[in-house]
C-alpha cells in the first residue's frame, strides 16, 4: 500500500485505474522503466497518455510521483509541448511536493518550465526556480539549472544570467556539469541568433 503524503496542498485527482507505466512496488524505479513508459505514452492516444500522466502526479502517492514527474520530463524533453495546457498545474505540482520528493520535485519543475509557453506562465514559475537553484541538494539544483535555462530559452532577460550559470556549473560536480553540457548550446545558440537579428531589426526601424 503507498504512503500518504500529508501536511501539503492537495491537487484535484482524476478518477480512473492506475495505469500501468509504472511498475508494482516494492520493485524500484529505473531509467529502463522510465524509457519503456515514455514508448507507452507516445503509443496511446495523446489525450489519454496526458490524463493518466497528470492524474499520477496529482495523486496521494509517492511511488506514483516520482515514475511520473520523471515520465513528464522525458516525453516533454523528446517532443516538446506534448503537455500543452498543463505548465500551471505541472508548477503547481512542483511546489506542493514535499522535501523528501526531491526526485519528483525536479523532474515535474523541468517540465513545468518546457511548457511554460507564455511570458507570465514563465514568471510565475520563476520564483520557484531561483528558490530550487538555491537548495541544499544538489540533485535538485541541477534540475533547478535546467528549468532555468528553459526559461532563458524563451526569455532574453535571463539569457545572460542563464549563460553565466551554466558556464559556471561546467566547474562544479558531475550532475552541474552534465546539465551545463546539455543547455549551454540551447542557450548561447538563441544569443547568438538574438544578436544577429538585433541589426536587422535596427535596420528596419531605421
């Protein structure tokens, strides 16, 4: 039976079965489990796959959590915008998950930050950012750099920020440095195009 999650803010659940991208317990969860849930999502249809996905990271329990919030930023990393519609409820998951999920905690807020489609879904979810940048546990402050550079992505006020973050994390330990590989040339290619078009644009209003 899962434990219950208590003392946090309770997100509405769906109803339904639980679906079966993750494995009974006391089985752990693996990368291996993460990869066949994600063949799973893509192989059902779309509406369905994100109902189940959101109703497990809306649920009382732990287990079902983590398998999904890592299972949200796998499917939302290969095919970005697949959860469409759901960056204010994926925030909110985020900051209602308590300490001991730091697992969930980060994975969802990545998601959270790739489907944060507007600037005011990015802003409202960029105090949560900076707070997980600022953690103790250093698994969460990677994630929290990674959300982070999703936001720069799309907002060229943090851009700069996002860049000297990055280039500092390639001097930290192997999970800053790992996150710092994977974004740095997401981030410093949208510079470099935002630098080019900035003549044009000048040239224009000229």
């Amino acid at each position: 039976m899962g434990t219950q999650v208590t003392g946090r803010k309770r997100v509405t659940v769906l109803s339904g079965a639980r679906p079966a991208e993750c494995p009974e317990r006391p089985r752990p969860w693996k990368s291996s489990d993460a990869a066949a849930a994600a063949k799973d999502f893509f192989a059902k249809p779309r509406r369905t796959a994100v109902r189940e996905l959101m109703r497990e990271l809306c649920s009382d329990d732990p287990f079902d959590h983590r398998c999904a919030a890592e299972l949200a930023r796998l499917v939302s990393r290969r095919e970005p915008g697949v959860l469409a519609g759901c960056s204010d409820l994926l925030g909110e998951v985020a900051a209602t998950f308590p300490m001991e999920e730091w697992q969930a905690r980060g994975y969802v807020l990545v998601a959270a930050a790739i489907h944060a489609a507007t600037h005011p879904q990015r802003m409202r979810l960029l105090p949560l950012v900076r707070a997980r940048l600022e953690e103790e546990r250093l698994a969460v402050r990677a994630m929290a750099l990674e959300a982070f550079a999703f936001l720069a992505a799309q907002e060229p006020d943090l851009r700069d920020e996002a860049l000297e973050r990055l280039e500092a994390a390639r001097h930290l330990e192997p999970a800053m440095r790992c996150r710092a590989k994977l974004m740095l040339p997401v981030v410093a290619g949208l510079a470099v195009q935002a630098d080019a078009a900035s003549p044009q644009k000048r040239r224009r209003r000229d």
